[in-house]
C-alpha cells in the first residue's frame, strides 16, 4: 500500500512493474515473450542452449537453483536439463497460482527433483527453504528483470541477496540494448 501510494502521488505517477504480475498479468507477459519484437527471451534461449552444459561444467553435481521472478520457468528447462543431478529448483515469484501451474511440468519432467515454489517478492526481504544439498546453490535471474530496478536499488538487492543466501553463483539476464 505505502509503494502504491507514494507511486501514485509522484509526479510523474508511476507504479512498481511487479503490481501487474498476478495470474492475469503472468499470462499475458508470457504472449508478450512469445511476440517477434520481444527479443530478450529470444535471446536468452539461444545463449542458455548455447552455454548450458559449460554453466553444469562449472556448477558441479547437486546444485540447488533458486530462480527469481520464475513465470513460466522456460528457460529454466535448459538449465535444469544440463545439470548434473540438479538436487532442487526453488522458484520465487509474486504471482503463487501462475507459479505452481507453470511448475507442474517442471515435476513431469524431473520427477527426482525436489520443487519448492516460495511465493515472495523477491524485491524485498523473502525466506528460502535451507539449504541441503552438497552442491551450489545457483541463484538464476534471466529476463533482463534486474532492469526494472533503478541502478542503486539493483546494487543494493544484489548486495542483499549475497548476503541473506551466500549464493556459489549467480546467473543475471541483462539487455545491453537499453541503459
């Protein structure tokens, strides 16, 4: 409520992106992804499908993928296919009902692997599931949403995140095409 109101007596009135994300929201975001002008999806695929299995060279068996601002969790296939036994995938996102849809075929398709959605905005202070795999726990941030924050505040939720989770590792979608 604070965020809305300050956001809507600024000027000019802006509201965080992070309101639009509920089951509606992700829906259309996901056609918007889809679209031929949308590029970053598009994009991140290819180098995921590129570099995954240098990304699983590096990480190493049993890794934990905690996965913020999950949607539908496509290129999250790639990533979890490439891993040498993938111990769990940790999904956070503001929207839970999209959430634990899109994950349901995540489950069919690894049936070993441990899924723990948590329902969060991943922007503030949020709670993780402890940790209880011997391998990295891999932070995975595709989809450029690191450029909705303002600079400072992407440094400080980077810092956070190091902090709060110790992360092994991190990987951040960042479009070069806008500042």
């Amino acid at each position: 409520a604070a965020s809305v109101l300050l956001g809507l007596t600024s000027s000019p009135k802006q509201l965080d992106c992070k309101y639009f994300y509920d089951e509606r929201g992700s829906d259309l975001f996901e056609q918007i992804c889809a679209l031929p002008e949308y590029y970053p999806t598009r994009t991140e695929t290819n180098i995921l499908n590129e570099q995954a299995m240098n990304i699983a060279t590096i990480v190493g068996p049993y890794a934990e993928v905690v996965e913020l601002g999950s949607g539908a969790s496509v290129k999250t296939k790639i990533l979890l296919s490439a891993l040498d036994k993938p111990a769990a995938y940790i999904p956070v996102d503001i929207s839970e009902a999209f959430m634990h849809e899109a994950v349901e075929p995540l489950r069919d398709l690894f049936p070993a692997l441990t899924i723990r959605p948590v329902a969060a905005d991943f922007t503030g202070p949020f709670a993780l599931p402890d940790k209880d795999a011997a391998g990295w726990r891999l932070f995975f941030f595709p989809g450029s949403t690191i450029g909705n924050l303002h600079p400072k505040d992407a440094e400080s939720f980077l810092a956070r995140l190091r902090q709060d989770f110790a992360p092994n590792g991190m990987i951040i979608g960042i479009d070069l095409k806008k500042d």
